[in-house]
C-alpha cells in the first residue's frame, strides 16, 4: 500500500479468494514453510464489524456519561488528523477527535517487529508539487522542505528522508533490474509501446491538466473537461485495447501501478485514473527518451507512520481512541454524537456546535441522522479495496540473486500471490550504509486484493498462516534463504482500504463537490484570507476523507481534512 492514507475507522487505503486461484498460487510450494511463528496484529477488526452489527440490531440504549465540545472530529485517519491540525492552527483549542482504533493513523500507521520499526498501511509520499500547498505547509512545518539558495529543498537535514539510493528494482526472469519498467531483453515492439504509451499521457496531460491532489483542480460551475470526461467513462484496459497498447509487460506495468495506487488493475480502474497517475506527477518516460519514472519521495523505517505520530502528538487528550462512534444527529443548532468507549464499555454523548465526518463513506452513510441523499448515493457507488500487509523480521540480510543491488522497494514481475506488489525494506534509511547491508530488519509485502472475487471474506476467514505460507513460496525465488533468515510475520488486514476509481465515479463526485458546499471557497484563517477547496456540507456537518477524491492517497486525505478545519474554525468564529 504505497501512499493509501484514510481508513479511520476501516478505511486502508477481503471476500472468499475463489478455489482456483488459491489452488494455483500455492501449487508452487515445494516444501512445507518452518513453522514462523507470528499472526494478525494491528487492526482491532472484530471491533469495527461488533459496532455494524450493533448498528444494524438497532438496539437502544442510553448514555452513560455527556460531555460538549465546540467541533467534533470523527475519524484519526490522515483527514482527521489534518482537521484537528487545522482548527489548532485557527486558534481552535476546544474540540474532540474520535477513533475507533487504539491508534490513530487510519491506514497510515506504524507498529515494530523484534524491535524494529516498520509500516503497517502506506511507506512513502511522493514529493509534493505547487497543487499541493497544504502538504507543501506541513513538510516545511516538521522540518522536511527548506528553503536554501533560493530553491526549495525536500528529506529535512541532509535530505535523509528522501528515499536513499537505489530505490526500486525488479525480480525478472530470474534476476534483478534497477527500476520497475520491464526493460532487459524487451524487443522493439514492446520499446516502441512505451513511447507510444508515453505520447499518449504526455499529448492527454497538454489538453487537460491534471492536478494532485485532483480537488486542488475543481473550478465553480465548471464540469470536468472534456478529455477527463471521456477517460472517466471506461476503465484503463479498455482504453488500452482501443489504443492499440497490448504489449504484455507494458499491461504488467500499468497493472502493477494501478493495484500499488488503486487497490484494483486496469479491468477495474478507469482510464482516467490509470493516466492521472502519471500525468499528475512525473509523467511516463520510456526509455531513452529523457527523464524518469522515479520520483523523489519521502520515506521512513515505520512509513507515514511518521507522519501521523506527528500530527497526533499535539493533541493530547483531545484524541479520543477506542471509541466507536455510534451515532451521529444533526439538528439545527448543533450535532448531537453517541460514542462506545471501548475500554469503560460505556457509551458517551457528545454534543458541539459542528461535527467534521473525516469516516469512509459507508461508515458515514450508517451513522449520520438524517443522512442526505448525496452521502447515501456516494456510498452506494464507490467501491473498496481490501489489502494485506506483511511484516516479516529477518536476522540477516537475505541472499539474494544477481543482478541489481538490494533496494528500498522490490518488486517481482508476475508475482504468484494474487494482488502481490513486492516489498520495502524497513532499514533502508539507516544513515550507516555498512549497519544496513547487516542488520537485522523487517520486510514490509503488501497484496491488494481489490481485483479478487472473495478477498475480504477470504482476509477475514483464513488462518494467518495460509498467507504466510504464500508470501514465503513467492519470496523464496528471489531469497532461497527466506525460510532460514526470517524470524517472525505480522499481518495487517484491511477490509476497506481505498476507495477504487472505477468509470463514472470522478464526474459523479466532481458534481457533488461543487452541489453542496459549506460556505465561500475563501475564508479566513489566522485573520489571513485562506483558499478553501470545495468541501461536500451540510449545515452542520462537513465531511472529509479520500473518499470523496475516489481514491486514497496521503495529498488527497490532508487537502481534503485540511479543508473541513478551516472551514469548522472560520464558522465557530461567526
């Protein structure tokens, strides 16, 4: 899960895998895995499917305690987490930040294996560009963007959190190569799709702009262009057929971004989200035609973990965790809110002049009284991606095959686990290059499942064990020593990671942003005029999180949390 982000209370960003495909990707094991001990951590599921079942029991109940506040914020995924930085900053002391979980992070939290900090959800966030002020604001904030020379520098002293040297590199045909575009041995037919492919996002960014985060590119009373409109309505792999792009390591290529992004490939993406990919950020280089695929990000052992312990540590105990929130009712002067606190099993009534609802969108459409009919139709057509994340301490640096040099992030061509995407090694970024190369360390797989028939019952019915054992088959073809060197695998399970941008869903949310809005797009913050982006509203409710980006990305849940404070601070000073 790259930079998926939301997730607060579910959000990160599995049905029944059918019979076949379980048959062929474990048909590969040879010999019967050590017994590594190890098991599900991190996401306190049974309590997120506990409070939808007590939901739809309707059961009543009655307040234990009542507590009030000026603004409620329900969610600590990245988008309540940028609210509550927000109202902090417009001076906002008085407000409550809910989370289901026992951490707040959504999918973008960190956890540590034999000692070693490593990422639970999203590792990185791409160096931000001008779309993006608010995260610009908050990396110069901590310390990550500096001005220096007259130029603006990203990864804070020395650059160390930029992501070291080598970054990415591919398992192919029994070697490695640096970067992820299948490159050695490609004939002339397939070079020649990459420069087609590559004309194609760079003539399609020229006729309409593509911007990250998208909200940053919504204009009043205006639709989307045409170009977008029309990429909109069919996924990417139909796109591809019409344009004549077969290649089958290009579709591999643009398959693997799409799940890295999206949670789903390209029969499910559309083809405006697949080339908003690109066309948003670097663009796609084919080879030898000047620039690269890879971009500066920013990384850490525990991912943007880092980022969310951050933006947490503020608030002290204004951050409410382990509480499930069970209802919330909007009336006309203020929004009333019912919460199950999981440590007193009691449940408390909070009420406050507005509530920001920073949920997924099927988690906001259950709780909010009345829920308005834009929610209710936004929830009914989005789509979620359940992931798996695997966190597997090793004692040692693993053998490796020949080929390029061990990197931050590697992937496997083809990998034999459905949804697989590689892995990213958590001592990457240690300072020492000689501790490094020694060091015990936590590799950090990840499978998004979106493009499975049954991933998330499958997440929620199968032992531990059944993906441990597929994740050791599959990483014993790069590392035969897997089975030796690793001494422990956690993993992390999201049921609903991300949102997935299938056809329609960017205009139909496009029309909704711009239909029902809180207040001006300008409003003041710290007595300065601020540009707001347009943030989906009732009169007593703002709502924020990636979802309604319709998909999940770090620039896309902070712009949009971002937002929903400044707007909560501007309203609570009228």
């Amino acid at each position: 899960m790259s930079r998926a982000t939301d997730g607060a209370p579910g959000g990160l960003r599995r049905r029944q895998l059918l019979a076949a495909a379980a048959a062929g990707w474990l048909a590969g094991c040879e010999h019967a895995p050590p017994d590594l001990p190890g098991g599900y951590t991190g996401i306190a599921m049974e309590r997120g499917h506990a409070l939808r079942e007590r939901l739809a029991g309707g059961a009543p109940y009655q307040p234990d305690r009542q507590r009030r506040t000026q603004v409620l914020i329900a969610g600590a995924g990245v988008a309540g987490l940028a609210a509550a930085r927000a109202l902090r900053l417009a001076g906002v002391e008085d407000f409550a930040l809910l989370e289901l979980e026992d951490q707040a992070g959504g999918n973008s939290r960190a956890g540590s294996v034999g000692g070693i900090a490593c990422p639970l959800g999203a590792h990185y966030l791409p160096v931000p560009g001008d779309d993006a002020p608010e995260v610009q604001d908050l990396l110069e904030e901590l310390g990550l963007r500096q001005r220096v020379a007259g130029r603006w520098q990203y990864g804070g002293d020395d650059g160390r959190h930029l992501c070291h040297s080598p970054q990415e590199r591919l398992f192919i045909d029994g070697q490695w190569q640096d970067g992820l575009l299948p490159l050695a041995g490609m004939g002339a037919a397939t070079l020649a799709q990459y420069r087609r492919f590559a004309a194609r996002v760079d003539a399609l960014s020229r006729a309409a702009r593509f911007t990250m985060p998208v909200v940053s590119g919504f204009r009043s009373n205006k639709a989307l262009a045409p170009v977008h409109q029309a990429l909109d309505a069919i996924t990417l792999a139909e796109w591809l057929a019409r344009e004549g792009l077969d290649d089958a390591h290009l579709r591999w290529y643009l398959d693997y971004c799409c799940r890295d992004d999206y949670g789903a490939g390209s029969a499910r993406v559309s083809a405006w989200a697949g080339i908003h990919y690109f066309a948003s950020r670097h663009g796609f280089h084919a080879p030898g035609e000047g620039g690269a695929d890879a971009e500066g990000v920013l990384t850490w052992p525990q991912g943007n973990g880092w980022l969310t312990q951050r933006l947490a540590a503020p608030l002290a105990d204004r951050l409410h965790a382990g509480a499930s929130v069970l209802r919330i009712a909007e009336g006309r002067h203020g929004v009333e809110l019912d919460a199950l606190d999981a440590a007193s099993g009691q449940v408390v009534r909070w009420q406050a002049r507005r509530c920001i609802v920073a949920l997924p969108l099927f988690v906001a459409a259950r709780l909010v009284q009345p829920v308005p009919d834009f929610l209710t139709e936004a929830a009914r057509r989005l789509q979620w991606a359940p992931w798996l994340v695997a966190n597997i301490h090793i004692d040692r640096p693993l053998a490796d095959r020949s080929g390029a040099a061990p990197a931050w992030d590697n992937v496997l061509f083809q990998d034999a686990n459905p949804g697989g995407l590689g892995y990213v090694d958590a001592g990457h970024q240690r300072l020492d290059a000689r501790a490094a190369q020694a060091a015990p360390t936590v590799l950090t797989y990840y499978q998004a499942l979106g493009d499975l028939p049954d991933g998330r019952s499958a997440l929620l019915e199968r032992p531990w064990t059944h993906w441990r054992d597929a994740i050791l088959a599959t990483l014993a073809g790069p590392h035969p020593d897997i089975h030796e060197r690793a001494q422990r695998m956690e993993l992390t399970r999201y049921g609903h990671a991300m949102a997935i941008p299938v056809p329609g869903l960017q205009v139909f949310l496009h029309e909704i942003s711009l239909s029902h809005l809180s207040g001006k797009r300008a409003q003041l913050s710290n007595e300065e005029r601020a540009a707001v982006p347009p943030t989906p509203a009732t009169p007593r409710l703002l709502f924020a999180h990636a979802d309604w980006s319709g998909y999940s990305v770090f620039e896309e849940a902070f712009t949009r949390g971002n937002a929903a404070g400044v707007l909560a601070a501007a309203l609570a000073a009228r």
